[in-house]
C-alpha cells in the first residue's frame, strides 16, 4: 500500500457530482510516415507492453473507514487493460468542432472510482489523415509535471519502436486490505497528525510574520486575497457538463513580446488569457470594474521527484488587470504582480498548502465539497478566483507515439466550484498550444476565447513590429 499525500487526498474528496477532478490530455497524431502503419490494436499492445515503466496505472484507491485518513494505493488485483483503452470515431467530417464535441463529452464524465483512474481513447475519422489519443487521468494521481513524466512512457524520439531489451516487469497484484487493518492505520497516522499541526501551525506563523515585514517594507502590491474576486457569469455554481476547446499560437511570437517587454513568456501567456477574457466580458456587457483573479498553480516538483508521481504544486493569486483597456500597461501590470506573487510565495514557502492538507481530515474535505455543491453557494458569494490558468513547459523535440508523429498537445486541467474556466497552455516544438476546459452552462461561449486569445498576441505584437 502507498499512501496519499494530504495534497492528493484533496484533489481526490473534492469531486462531486459537478466538480470532475480529472486532467486530460488530447495528442494529435499523423500516422502517415509510421512504420507498419498505424492502429488501436498497435497502440494497445504499446500500453500494455510499457505498463512496467508507469505504475500509477495499475493503482487503485482504496478509501479509509468513515473518511478518517488519506486513502491508499493498491496494485488493483482486477486490472483490466481493455476497460481502460477505448477505441472511438468522430462524425464525418471530423474537424476541429467535432473533436472538441468528443473530448468534451468524456471530460463531463466521471472517472470510476473502484478502478485505477484513468481512460485513454484512440480517436479515429479525424480529417486530413490525422488520428487522435485523448487520456483522462485524475488529479489525485499526477499533477501537470507528473502526467506529462507518466506519458512520456508511452512516447519515443523517433519513430521506430524504442528498444525494450532488458525490462522486466514485475508487478504484483496485492488484496484489498480489510476495514479492520484500514482502521488501525488510519488510527496511526492521526496519532501522529497533533505532532505535525503543531509544525505546519508554527511554519506558518513565521511565514505570515515573513510577510507581514515585506509588505510594510514594499511599494509594490501585495497578491489578492481569496474571495476577494469580482463575480462575473464564469463564477456561478457548475454544471456536470462541460464544453472544450483548442487554441494555437507560434513560440517564437511569445518570446518575441517577451523580449521586447523584458517579461517572461508566462507572463504573456497571462496577459493573453487575460486580452481575451476582457474581450469575452465586454461583448456581453459584463465587465467588472475590479480586476479578474487568477489562480496560477506552480510546480515545485524537485528533480529527485521527478517520477514519483502525485501532486507536487504550490499555486499563487494575481491580478489579470482586466479592468486596463491599454494591452501593454496590461501586460505590465501582470509583470510587476506576477513578480511580487513570486517573492510572497518565496517568504511563504512552497509546501505551506502540503503542510496543512497533511492533516485535515478527508471527510472533512469531502463534506465541505458536497455541501459547496448541494448550496451552490457561488451563486450568492464571491469566488476565491476567476480563472485557473496554468502553463506548463513541453519538449522543443518532436514526439511519437506508438511510431505516428506527434503533431499538437492540448492540455485540459479542472474546473471547480465558482470558477467554471481553465485555461491550460503548454509549449510543443515551436507552438504553444492552448487547452480551454469551461462549464457548459456558466461558460457557454467558450468557443469565441481561442480567436480573442489570437487577437490579444496581435495587439501586441502590432507594438513590437510596427509596419
């Protein structure tokens, strides 16, 4: 058995009825150089012959008694390889809309909770030729960096098959342990959990006294605090169901307004998720007067973590500056208070929100979802943020995948309660690839954002190369 950590239990008693904790990730592939052509049973044989290289796969949870401690991972003895791998097609005549229809439908579906929790479905009938992979796994189990890692198993440098000479596979079912050995372990680790209150309670009072100094000693802004976001009809309760959709936009133009502005590229990822979303409100006659608040989650995955798989995230608050017409003070204002967000979180520390979840109770978590949900309390109150918007670096090489080249990435993370947008991007060869995961019902014209993120990147790059 492997324990999760209190950071991972989260993600897992958070999912209600409406809130799917799931990650997914939707590989364009183009199958017409692979060797000995390409197909669902092919890329089945690939999985189950590297299922030794990514053990999260096999794992499934199993909860504690009355929700008394984090769950734990056991090697599932009923894994099913073909539960799991999919084969699907898409309606003639298989474009873009019709692929974000599919990927859509599976992200509003809950994955099985007595199952290891992932899915993986290999997309055919795409136009041009293409095919496609799109994996769900949930976010109790990887985060961004940690599912980027456990795929990477499945993919190759070239696309000739990647030797598998010397490998040995051997995994070992293991019985789902019994209510009465669950409850004394349960029982050992909150004997423990005082001991750790006390250190996680004394890590933070210095912290807050860390930043209490910096502020008084600061001209710049401290970050936003929670629920201190304007309402906006992207922060309403949700619904089970979802809407997708995908955005692109060349590497080298981010880099080129980065340079110019002496920024960094996460910097103009925010400042063009942020052109769109005050592009977004202002054709439906809704913008508010106070800035939009992000929640931009980090990774503080050390290299020695790199394969350990679970949740290794810090996350900041920042200002988007939506209620700034000019771009580039826009972008500047994002600058300074991304820069001021990344020295508070310096003082704080980046395991601080770890600490705390390692001991709170996950029936607790799980009750307060349930009860957020049931209220559907973001219809009455502010939201904690606006937006998630996460970025997340990717290879600069191509990739291939059981021989077929990889020809685009999109990354789809969460949505929760009061903030029905996420907004995922991650850089692949020489493009930037945007992800947009949106309630269905709170976010209904999610399909318009893609072309204001485009329009955003133009405004600035009209001021980087004037004609």
């Amino acid at each position: 058995m492997q324990r999760l950590s209190g950071l991972d239990s989260m993600f897992f008693y958070m999912e209600t009825p409406t809130n799917h904790m799931h990650v997914t990730g939707v590989f364009l592939l183009d199958p017409t150089a692979a060797p000995g052509g390409f197909s669902f049973d092919q890329v089945r044989a690939m999985v189950a012959s590297r299922l030794g290289r990514a053990a999260p796969l096999r794992r499934r949870l199993v909860e504690m008694p009355f929700g008394l401690a984090q769950p734990v991972w056991i090697e599932d003895p009923e894994f099913d390889l073909d539960y799991h791998v999919r084969r699907a097609c898409l309606p003639w005549p298989g474009g873009r809309s019709e692929l974000e229809q599919f990927v859509g439908q599976m992200v509003g579906l809950p994955l099985d909770r007595q199952r290891p929790l992932w899915e993986l479905y290999v997309v055919e009938g795409l136009e041009e030729g293409l095919q496609a992979i799109v994996v769900k796994m949930h976010h109790a189990a990887i985060d961004g960096v940690s599912g980027a890692e456990l795929i990477a198993a499945w993919l190759d440098l070239e696309a000739g098959p990647r030797p598998e000479v010397g490998e040995a596979d051997d995994w070992q079912p293991e019985s789902v342990p019994g209510e009465i050995d669950l409850l004394f372990d349960a029982w050992a680790q909150l004997a423990s959990s005082p001991a750790k209150a006390a250190r996680t309670t004394r890590r933070c009072t210095e912290a807050v006294l860390r930043v209490s100094e910096h502020n008084r000693d600061s001209e710049a802004l401290p970050p936003p605090l929670p629920f201190s976001a304007p309402r906006t009809s992207l922060n309403l309760a949700i619904t089970p169901h979802r809407r997708v959709c995908f955005g692109e936009a060349a590497l080298e133009d981010l880099r080129t307004v980065k340079n110019h502005f002496e920024c960094t590229v996460n910097d103009v990822v925010l400042a063009l998720c942020a052109g769109a979303l005050r592009r977004y409100l202002l054709a439906r006659g809704e913008i508010p007067e106070e800035p939009l608040i992000a929640l931009v989650p980090r990774s503080v995955r050390a290299e020695e973590d790199r394969l350990s798989g679970g949740n290794r995230l810090s996350a900041m608050l920042t200002s988007l500056a939506t209620d700034i017409a000019d771009p580039i003070v826009r972008l500047r204002t994002i600058s300074a208070a991304m820069s001021e967000a990344k020295s508070q979180e310096s003082l704080i520390g980046a395991y601080v929100l770890t600490d705390w979840m390692q001991f709170t109770p996950p029936a607790l978590i799980g009750a307060a979802a349930r009860l957020i949900t049931s209220m559907r309390l973001f219809d009455h109150v502010r939201p904690a943020f606006n937006v998630t918007i996460s970025n997340i670096p990717g290879p600069p090489f191509p990739l291939f995948l059981a021989g077929a080249r990889v020809a685009g990435i999109y990354p789809l993370g969460p949505v929760v309660e009061g903030a029905g947008l996420n907004m995922t991007v991650m850089s692949y060869c020489d493009t930037v690839y945007f992800g947009l995961n949106g309630c269905r019902t709170t976010v209904a014209g999610i399909a318009e954002l893609p072309v204001m993120i485009t329009e955003s990147l133009d405004e600035l790059l009209a001021v980087v190369r004037p004609r």
